[in-house]
C-alpha cells in the first residue's frame, strides 16, 4: 500500500523538484501484538530506498513504540533528513510534548544525531492547544531554549 501510494506523488515530485520524505509510523497498539509497517529503522529504510525516498524521524512515534533513538538512527544514517521533535509519556496517544516533558531519552537521541552526522535543521512538533494564547510567546521562547539545549548536546565534542 505504501509503495502504491508513494508511486502516485513520485511522477509531480521530481517533475517539480521536490523530495518526499517518509516517516516512521505510530505503533500505539505493540502491546497488543499489533504492528504498523514502517514503525521501525529497519522497514523505514526498506520503504526509503525501494522509492529512492528520505527519512524523517518522529521521535515521538519511536518513543511510543519503545524502540531505542540511538540504536535506530544508527541504522537509518545518512538517510535521515527531517526531524519530528517531541516527546510523550508512551502512552495510548501521541501527545507531542516539548523534549523532556515525557520519558524520552534525550540523551541516546542526541548521541545517535550526532554520530549520524546529522546536519540537518531540527523540526519541533508539539502542541500547545490548551495553552491560553496569552502565554504562548513564553512557551515558544521555551521551545527553543529546549533546542539549543539539544543542539548543544548534538553538537557536543
């Protein structure tokens, strides 16, 4: 189903100069036994170089499924291109909390970007729904202490 989707869009893509990307799946259900394709590195980069496609990583979505940042972004390697930066409690949903808010391993995920060579701009995919808008110019000012916190740990020599 994927390839047949992708197949689609691949033609427009490349006639207009544009690169898709995919990205790993949520995996809410891998305690029950079920599995979603393409949740982990290994089917992510089949899909990926099936479609001659790159990989963004939802850090939130491996978080969920509890595989290891560090183990999978070793395997994706340069492949990797796009980022999704959040964080949750592994919990039936998908909350898209800033990094350190949840159970993620900031550390792991920060190591494996940085022993990718990971270059690419780090894109921040969290939710402020609830927050009133009177306060969101503090939560996003937060945001980004929390990103250069994480660039200087990817950074780190």
């Amino acid at each position: 189903k994927n390839i047949k989707y992708y197949n689609k869009y691949l033609p427009i893509a490349k006639e207009y100069g544009i690169q898709i990307v995919t990205e790993n799946m949520r995996n809410p259900h891998w305690a029950q036994g079920c599995h979603r394709y393409a949740s982990t590195a290994d089917e992510l980069i089949e899909l990926a170089d099936a479609l001659g496609l790159e990989i963004c990583w939802d850090f939130g979505h491996a978080h969920e499924a509890h595989l290891d940042h560090y183990t999978e972004l070793k395997k994706i390697g340069k492949r990797l291109t796009m980022t999704h930066i959040n964080d949750n409690w592994q919990g039936p949903s998908d909350e898209h909390l800033p990094p350190f808010y949840g159970t993620g391993d900031w550390s792991a995920a920060c190591r494996g970007l940085r022993e990718i060579g990971y270059s690419e701009p780090i894109n921040f995919e969290v939710k402020f729904k609830q927050l009133p808008s009177r306060i969101l110019p503090e939560a996003a000012s937060l945001v980004r202490a929390i990103g250069e916190l994480l660039l200087d740990m990817i950074f780190e020599d």
